[in-house]
C-alpha cells in the first residue's frame, strides 16, 4: 500500500469514526464497526490476498451508513452493501459528500466510483437478485463477505449454502471465542486480526 492510498484511508477512518454510534443512548442498537481497528487489519489482508486490489468482489451484508463501503472501496473492484433501515442508509449519501469535499481540501484520493448500497434484507432472495441485475455481480460470485457481529450466524449460513468455494467472510466484534459454521473454516492460524475481525473460508 502506498503512502498516498494509506494517508487516504486514515482520514476516510478517521472520518467516520468522529460519527460513531455507540452501544448506549437511544441509537445504542446502532453499533459501528471502528474503521481505524478494521484499517489496523487491511495490511494483514492484503499480504495474505484475502483483499486483492482491483479484483475482490466486496459484500457487506449489513452496511448501515455505508462505511465499511467506502473504505474497502479504495482496494477492491466492486464494494456492494446492503442495508434494511433505509434511515440509515439515507445517511451514506450525505456523509459521503462531506468526506469527498474533506479529502479534496487535503489533496487525498477520493472513494471510487465502484460503490452500490441497496435497501433490503440480507437474507432475501430478490435483494441478490437486485443487485445481480444492477450490478452485474451474483452473490455466488462475491469474493468477501463482511458483518458487524449482529446476525453472524445467519449470514454464515447463507454463506456456506450460497457463496464459491473460497468465498471469505469476515465478522468484526469477535474476540477469545471465536463460533464455528459448519460449511465454513474458521483460518485460526491468522486469528483475530487486531484482535476483533475473524476470518472464516468456505470450503
């Protein structure tokens, strides 16, 4: 990664993380993926080839605001979200025009034009094939899957009943212990990269 591309993704993260979401208050069931943790992960990815820049075919498949997006956008070819409260996800497209006017002040690259969120449930068939028509990517062929801890174990089922062989899913928020997916191998020798994003394969 070079300087240039690195620089960008601190302040995308940094960005972001200035508008978090906690765990308490009233939007305290709106827990938000720390994108400085999850960039304290992206080198670990890259040399392992988990992310392969400009191929990997991205899918988060509960991306609220988008975040996740636009930071992965940066390395990968095609960074697709979905999203079921559309509250949330109204919220991507105004936070995505104050980072780009922000990265613009600082001379910084913006987010390719490589990012789709669509409104739906994750788990519906129609929203896959919505995405499928629109961009062109069918769920099968998604390289890396992506979740913030809620519903992992649904998503690790439809991964392992849908996804290719090889497919990757990471779960951020996992911690010491660390479930198991039948269908899917947790890669345990890399473990919880920075301590919170487990990394599981389709076999």
């Amino acid at each position: 990664m070079d300087e240039s591309l690195r620089k960008s993704l601190m302040e995308v993260a940094q960005f972001y993380d200035q508008r978090k979401v906690g765990d308490t208050g009233c939007l305290g069931f709106r827990r938000s993926t720390d994108l400085m943790a999850l960039l304290a992960c992206m080198d670990g990815l890259l040399e392992r080839e988990i992310i392969r820049p400009g191929e990997t075919l991205f899918l988060d498949l509960g991306c609220a605001d988008g975040r996740v997006n636009v930071l992965f956008s940066f390395l990968v070819k095609v960074s697709v979200g979905i999203e079921l409260d559309e509250w949330t996800l109204e919220e991507y497209g105004p936070l995505e025009k104050k980072l780009e006017t922000f990265l613009k002040t600082q001379g910084l690259l913006l987010p390719p034009n490589n990012i789709s969120l669509f409104l739906g449930d994750s788990m519906d068939e129609r929203v896959h094939q919505t995405i499928g028509n629109e961009t062109g990517t069918a769920f099968e062929e998604f390289d890396v899957f992506y979740t913030y801890l809620v519903m992992h174990d649904e998503f690790a089922g439809l991964i392992a009943k849908r996804a290719k062989r090889g497919a990757i899913y990471l779960i951020y928020g996992l911690h010491k212990i660390l479930p198991r997916y039948m269908g899917l191998h947790l890669l345990d020798h890399i473990g919880p990269k920075g301590g919170i994003l487990a990394i599981y394969e389709k076999g």
